[in-house]
C-alpha cells in the first residue's frame, strides 16, 4: 500500500468547518509538501479548480499546474499527481508542459484526467462545457495525443476535438514509458475509457467490499482488452482518536450540516453533472469525495485494520484527506503508518514524528 493524501489547495476538506487552520496559500502547501515525504508519504494529489469548490466560489483557491511546477522544485521523493481537465488544457501544449515539469522534478510528475463538471466555472473562465458522454469523448482524444506526443518523434492527429499536424515535443518526459496516467468515474462511459487508455483508476471514498466489487469489474475488462493490469486507488478521510468515540464525537461535529454553507449550490451542480453509482447523503456532502465513506475512523488499530481491508480488495494507493492537515498527517505517520505491515518505514526513521511539527 502507498499512501498519498490531497493536497489542500482550497484550505480545507469541510464544507461546514469554514476555518480549518489551513489556509490556501503557497507557504502552507510548500511546508506540508517537504514534511510529507520526510514522514513516508508517496503521493501527493493537486486537485485542479479555478474557483473554491469546498468553502465557496468567492473563497481563494491555488492554481493546480503552477503550484506542482513549484513543488517539483522543492521536493525530493514525492510522487505530483497533477490533476487535469481537457476543456481546460489543449492536449499538445498539457503534454509538453507535462514534459518540462516531470525534467524538474527527476521524473515524478503524474496526471490524474479529469472530466469537467462545474458548468459556472467554465462560463466564468470562457471555457467550453461539454455534456456528460461528450466529454468522455473530448477525454478520449484528449490522451490519444497527449499519449502520442509522448511517444512519437513526430506526430500528427486529426479528431472531432483536436488537430495536431507533424507536432514535435522535445525533450520527452523523463518517465518511461510515460508518466501513469490516473483518471476516476462511475459511468459506464468514463470506465471504458479508463480500462482502454489508462494506467490506474481512482475511486471516491466506499466500503472494502464496494471497493472490491469496482476493482474485479476493471481488472475483468482491462483483461478483456489484452492489456497489461490496472493500479487502484481510493479517497479516504480520516479521523485518528485515541478512543472510538473520541473519533465519533470529530464526525458528529464536521457533519453538522447547514444547507446555507458556502459550497452547497456548486455541489448540488456537480451532483446535476455527474453519474453517480449511488445517491448521495448530505453527511457525504460535508467532507470532500465521498471521504467519510471509506471508513477510516476510529482508533489507529481500527484504522490500520481498514487499510488491510483495502489491501485486500485490490487497493494499491490510498488518497487520504485530513484536518488540520500539518498535525493529523502527522498523527497519522507516528501512530497508523506504524502499525501496517507495508508501511515504508525506512522514509521514517531518525525523523521528528511530533505532532505540530513540520519542516519549514
């Protein structure tokens, strides 16, 4: 298991918590960003929006592709899962911006492709909004010539979406044979897609077992295809407490719904815009991605015990979500990542594992 976490480009993962004590800046990220590798973090997620879709449009967010270039700079070890919506970024010029960033970074860069949903952002920015299945076609062509600026000295694409005529990207990226390629959904269009022309499905937060089910059903048709195995990685939200109901008594608080909150209208539109497996509660609606779901609350034997779970299901990375995000993460290494067998505790030791401590 490796273990990643969202980066908090919007301050914060609570849509009833207004002030989470974890602002959206480029000092607050930088820090965490260099403390996480220190203490055994794989991953880090840069989720992409131009407006706030956590505490509100108003409320600032930190742009996505300019905060990874930087902390490319400044890390070390940390894998930068960028995220990335099409509408947003012709596939010839993503791929090579891609390309220079994965150089700065000694190959670490990653992209998880994105599908559009926030309708209002789009007209905000004079962004082209696709509906549902045309998207997944724009996303479709969208990696065919990002994959291929990649890989061809030279390559030319002509689609519905997107011209590219005798296109050269030079130097290639650094990752071989391309940087992974992740990409998440829950319609039968955006599974198609991801089992053909992708590297790893994510998913939002769910029980083991549900998780389970998702994984045989991709492994089963990326088989299907002759194509080499898929990785798998799940959102999570956690609450670490020395007692279960000290866990439960956070949860209580943090979903605490008031519908007057400043993210409710942008979600109630995602929610319009999307395919969703199953419906969803105004308690999911409190944390980010389904968080909650995933069932990392408790005691860090408990969660530990959730993680072996997901293990077991098929899980490769876990994509946690915490708040405050410097002291919980912290938390988190000292106390659960101890108590997993696939822990990489090498990246742990002679490192300062005190709550509320991070390097600068």
């Amino acid at each position: 298991m490796r273990f990643g976490y969202w980066l908090p480009v919007f301050g914060g993962w609570l849509r009833n918590v207004p002030d989470e004590g974890m602002e959206a800046s480029w000092e607050y990220v930088r820090r965490l960003a260099r403390r996480s590798e220190a203490i055994g973090f794989d991953v880090t997620l840069i989720a992409e929006l131009n407006l706030n879709d956590i505490k509100g449009p108003d409320a600032p967010a930190l742009d996505a592709w300019t905060t990874t270039a930087a902390l490319a700079a400044v890390t070390e070890r940390l894998e930068l899962m960028v995220a990335v919506r099409p509408t947003f970024h012709p596939p010839a010029l993503a791929a090579k911006q891609a390309a220079n960033i994965d150089h700065i970074s000694g190959g670490r860069v990653t992209l998880n492709v994105v599908s559009s949903w926030w309708a209002d952002e789009a007209r905000q920015y004079g962004v082209e909004f696709d509906q549902h299945d045309a998207r997944y076609a724009r996303t479709a062509e969208w990696l065919a010539v990002v994959s291929g600026m990649w890989a061809e000295p030279r390559f030319s694409y002509a689609g519905q979406f997107y011209t590219v005529e005798n296109a050269i990207l030079e130097p290639k990226p650094v990752s071989r044979p391309r940087p992974t390629l992740y990409a998440g959904g829950e319609s039968e269009a955006a599974k198609q897609l991801i089992a053909r022309t992708c590297d790893a499905y994510l998913m939002h937060g769910d029980p083991p077992e549900r998780i389970s089910a998702k994984v045989a059903d991709l492994r089963a048709r990326r088989e299907q295809l002759g194509l080499p195995p898929l990785k798998f990685g799940v959102a999570g939200y956690v609450v670490c407490r020395p007692t279960e109901a000290a866990a439960q008594t956070e949860v209580a608080r943090i979903t605490d719904v008031r519908q007057s909150a400043a993210g409710y209208a942008n979600y109630q539109e995602w929610i319009a815009n999307t395919q969703l497996e199953q419906r969803v509660s105004l308690e999911d609606y409190s944390v980010s991605n389904r968080g909650l779901k995933a069932g990392l609350v408790g005691t860090p034997e408990q969660i530990a015990q959730r993680i072996q779970a997901f293990e077991r299901a098929g899980v490769d990375l876990l994509l946690l979500q915490f708040s405050p995000q410097h002291e919980e993460m912290e938390r988190f290494a000292a106390e659960v990542m101890a108590l997993t067998p696939s822990a990489r505790r090498g990246n742990l030791a002679g490192h300062d594992l005190t709550l509320g401590t991070p390097y600068s």
